[in-house]
C-alpha cells in the first residue's frame, strides 16, 4: 500500500506540475494588465474607486503618482539605460509614451493642417493661357458640333455624346434597284476594310436584298471589279488603284502644311 | 432569244483599233447566230479590285465594255474562244437587266449632286431662277421614278 501511495504521489505531483507550469509561463508573458489583476486580488479590500486611482492617474490630483506613471518612470528609465531591451518593452514603452499625461490629439497641429488640406484646391491662375486648357476636359467638343448652356456646366459630370459618324445607310428598295455588278461605288459600301461582305444585321436590309448583294459583289469580284480581300494592304476605295504606290507607305503626317511645303520644295530643287 | 450583256474587261494599254477589232468579230458571231446587238457601250478605264495577273505583267486598271445583244441562249459557249484573247483581262456574259445606265446608273443622286454642287459653285448664286428649274427637272425625275 506505501509503494501505491507514494507512487500516487509521485503521480499528483508530476501532474500537478505539469497544471502548473503553463500558468506560469503566462505569468512572466504577460501585459501590464496582467499586473492589475494580480494587485486587484492582492488588495480585494480596497474599494473599487481606490484602486482606479491608484492604477490610473487622475487628473485632478496629478501629483499623486499613480501605478502606470510608476511602470511608465521605471520604464524610461530602463529604455535610457539601454540594457535589457526587447522587442515587446520598446513597443510598450512607445504605446505607453503616446499616451502621456497632458497629452491632446487635437493639439499637435496636425488637424490644421489635414483641414488645409482638405479645402484646399490647387489651381493654376495662368491656365486659362495654357495650350492644353480645356474648360471641359472631361467632354470632348469637336469642332460643329452644338452645345448646350447646360453642357458648360461644371458642377455636373460631363455627358458624352457619341460622334455622329456619317455612316453608309441603306434601303432594301434602294438595294434591289441598284445592287449590280457594274455599280461598284455602290458596292463598294458592303465591304469592310478587309474586303469582306458586311452581314446583314450591320447592314439592315432584307434578306432578299442582302442575297443579291451578296451575288453582285461575288460577281464582280470574279470579274476583277471588287477585292476577294485587301490581304491588309490597303482598303479598296471606289475609284482608286490597289497597286501599291509610294505615298501608300509614307508616314501620316499631321502638320499638313508644313510637311506639304517642304516637299514641294523638294521636288522644285 | 432572251437579251444578254457582253461584259468585256481589257486590257488598260489596248487601242481604240483593236478594241473595235474584238468588239466587231463579236457582232459577226453574233449575226451568224442570227442574234442581234442592241447596245455598245464603253465604260471607260476603271480601277480594279485586284491586279490581275496575266503573262505580261499584273494589271490593276482595265477598260470596261459592255455589248448588249439578242443571242440564242447557247452562245455563251461559243464564246469561249475569248479566253485565249490576250487582249482581254476578263469577260462576262449575263442575262440583261433593266437597269439604267450610264451617268444615271453609275452616278444615281451623288452624281447629280455633285454636278450641280459644282455648277452651283461656277455661277454662285447668280442664276437662281436656273437652280429652280434643276430642283423641278429633279422632282419630275424622282416622279416617273416612283411611277
């Protein structure tokens, strides 16, 4: 029975131990709270307003120096000593410093500046001079076309109207009395840059009509009048040669008059 | 006989003479088969869509002609002799349509428009009583168009 019991001692002990060596390990891991805790229960007769006093600083009585002003003191004091510093002590310490005594938010400054910001616009007073200024740049006006007082308007976001781009439109009617072979101007409007027949949902016609359109152009591209496909060399237009021509690879060039006079210039010398 | 359209696609550098050889050794094929010609047109240089490349070199412009006549319908087959014509680029026979040709078939309104925006711009706004009487020809036109 001695040999049991002492082994059943051994065993609560060892267990025992093992219970409580994680509640030591929090101990030493823990925050400044974990102090409070323990002095709360230290000192369980102390009345509730003592106690937050004596943790906290109240600010009517600064000179009583409370238990974090303490901590706060030691602290620094340990910091400047340079000794002992730990990741977790110098992030305390900053959170702990932040939070000092007579320290205000709202008198660092940094709200007038955040308000300047804020209603503060930078503008330019020579804009109105500059090549690039747009009172609108946010709408794109072209020249003829019409705009409304309302359209200037700033306070209200810009409405972009689609450009009218003056696109071949046709009639069923005026398909089946023209569509010929030999008509090529009128064809040529049914193919697209590639040389390829548009289909007839682009083109809004009946099917009857978009069948003999269809007939027509494959006609007429038997006959040499119509390209089968441009082969991305250029677009057919009505009237023009598709034999490559030197100014077919020339580069586009914007400023016309310039680039016109020097050339004419060229060629006269 | 049904009425056809000759369509003849020549070369760019062919003369009058010898476009007018072809065009006469057609019509006595024609008459052979006791046919007809009704029509001879010429459409000019036109520009291709493609070149089309023969044994001297690739064309990108042809002259366009166009015969009609009155033909029994196997004509077509003695017309195959044409493909050994080198003068040629290309040639067509179709049944004739109704169409209207020339200035009226190939230009339509643009044309037209085009003309007198052009006549517009040479007498300015001098003539007008001349405008008014174009803009009435034009109605009378569209008229028996629709009707």
């Amino acid at each position: 029975m001695k040999l049991i019991g002492s082994a059943l001692w051994r065993s609560n002990a060892t267990l025992s131990r093992q219970f409580q060596s994680p509640h030591g390990i929090r101990a030493f891991s823990t925050s400044p709270f974990s102090g409070a805790d323990n002095g709360q229960n230290m000192n369980s007769s102390e009345s509730i307003d003592d106690f937050e006093q004596r943790i906290f600083s109240d600010g009517n009585r600064p000179s009583m120096s409370s238990f974090y002003q303490k901590l706060d003191r030691a602290e620094k004091a340990h910091d400047r000593s340079g000794t002992g510093f730990s990741f977790t002590m110098g992030n305390r310490s900053g959170f702990m410093d932040g939070l000092d005594e007579n320290y205000n938010s709202l008198a660092d400054g940094m709200d007038y500046k955040l308000k300047k910001a804020a209603s503060y616009f930078e503008f330019d007073p020579d804009e109105v001079a500059k090549e690039d200024y747009a009172f609108r740049p946010d709408v794109n006006f072209l020249s003829g076309m019409n705009y409304d007082t309302k359209d200037l308007d700033l306070r209200k976001p810009g409405v972009r109207k689609p450009i009218k781009r003056n696109e071949f439109e046709t009639t069923t009617e005026e398909v089946l009395l023209k569509a010929d072979f030999r008509n090529v101007k009128f064809l040529a409007n049914f193919i697209t840059e590639a040389g390829i027949i548009i289909k007839r949902s682009k083109t809004g016609i009946s099917a009857k009509a978009q069948r003999k359109v269809a007939r027509e152009i494959k006609t007429a591209r038997a006959f040499g009048l119509m390209p089968f496909t441009t082969m991305g060399t250029k677009q057919f237009i009505y009237g023009t040669t598709m034999e490559d021509e030197d100014r077919d690879f020339e580069y586009q060039t914007y400023d016309h008059s310039f680039v016109n006079d020097d050339r004419g210039d060229a060629m006269e010398s | 006989m049904p009425l056809y359209d000759c369509m003849l696609l020549l070369k760019p550098n062919v003369t009058k003479e010898a476009l007018m050889d072809l065009a006469s050794r057609l019509g006595q094929h024609v008459y052979r088969r006791n046919g007809v010609l009704t029509d001879l047109k010429s459409f000019g240089t036109v520009q291709l869509g493609y070149g089309i490349k023969k044994l001297d070199g690739r064309y990108y412009q042809g002259q366009l002609m166009q015969m009609t006549m009155m033909t029994p319908p196997s004509f077509n087959s003695e017309l195959y002799y044409l493909n050994k014509e080198d003068r040629l680029l290309r040639w067509l026979l179709v049944k004739h349509r109704e169409m209207k040709f020339g200035m009226e078939f190939f230009g339509e309104d643009d044309a037209k428009s085009e003309l007198r925006s052009f006549r517009s711009n040479l007498y300015d706004d001098e003539n007008i009583e001349e405008d008014e009487d174009d803009d009435d020809d034009d109605d009378e036109q569209s008229g028996t168009k629709e009707g």
